[in-house]
C-alpha cells in the first residue's frame, strides 16, 4: 500500500476522526507526491465574533494540508513536522464563500528539510490566506494514547 493510500484510509479511521482532522470535515480532493488539495467545509465554529473565519482557525487549514502534501514523501517510521511558518493574510473569509479550497506543494527539498508553499482560496478562487512552510524530517512518535482530561467537580 503505498503511502497516500495509507493516509486516505487513516482519514476514514475512528482514530483520525477524534484528532484536529475530524474537526476539519475536509474531502481529500487530491493526494500524493508532494501535493494535496483539500476542500474544508466553513462551518460556524471556525467563525469569529466578526462572521469571518478566524485567522487562527485558517492558519491551522493551511498547516494541515501543507504537512499532508509534505508527508506524503516520507518514508515508513519517518514524519515531517512544522518547524517554521509564514503566513500572509489576504482578505477575510466570509462563511457564504465557502467551502474553502485549501491547497500545497512541496518546492523544494534537501536532506531533512523540506519548503511546502500553501494556500487557501474561497468558492470564487479568491486567494484568502497563503504562505510558505519548512518541514524537518523527523522519526514518528509511538502512538500514545491520550489520558481523560482532568474534571473540575
């Protein structure tokens, strides 16, 4: 099974779905050598008290599928994790624009290291957010089961 395969069906998993990519409800538009376009519903809960999406919330899309077209070039027991990122703000993203279509390419790559430009643009291909990441190759954690969170009684 090569590697994208292997990611599409970590995305259908229970485990993934309790992560940050259940909370996106994207569909995988496209996946492999160092590409990925994703299209990511823009639901309320992405939404600041202005009715746009929060910059923080598209600055976690970008990152998202930045590392997936990264990662699909790793090899077994091998992940790529963000070590740097710029961002440039656009133009808001109103939710009536939506869905949002976030895309990556990798540029560039030496060694460990490895530059992914990413961008997301609205339903009318207005560019609202885009930017340029640099991955480390690094060796995949074990998967470590979080413990319940702490309730205050």
């Amino acid at each position: 099974m090569t590697l994208p395969d292997r990611l599409m069906h970590h995305f259908g998993s229970d485990e993934a779905h309790k992560r940050f990519w259940g909370l996106l409800d994207a569909r995988v538009l496209e996946l492999g050598d160092g590409r990925t376009r994703l299209e990511i519903p823009v639901a309320k809960h992405w939404l600041n008290l202005n009715n746009a999406v929060h910059g923080g919330a598209s600055a976690g899309w970008l990152d998202q599928v930045a590392g997936l077209a990264t990662n699909t070039l790793c090899g077994p027991g091998e992940v790529f994790v963000t070590a740097t990122a710029n961002l440039q703000y656009r133009r808001p993203f109103a939710p009536d624009d939506g869905p949002a279509l976030a895309s990556a390419e990798v540029t560039a790559r030496t060694g460990r290291k490895a530059t992914t430009r990413a961008r997301i643009a609205n339903r009318h291909g207005d560019v609202t957010l885009e930017g340029e990441f640099l991955f480390i190759l690094t060796a995949r954690r074990e998967t470590v089961t979080q413990p319940p969170a702490h309730r205050a009684d």
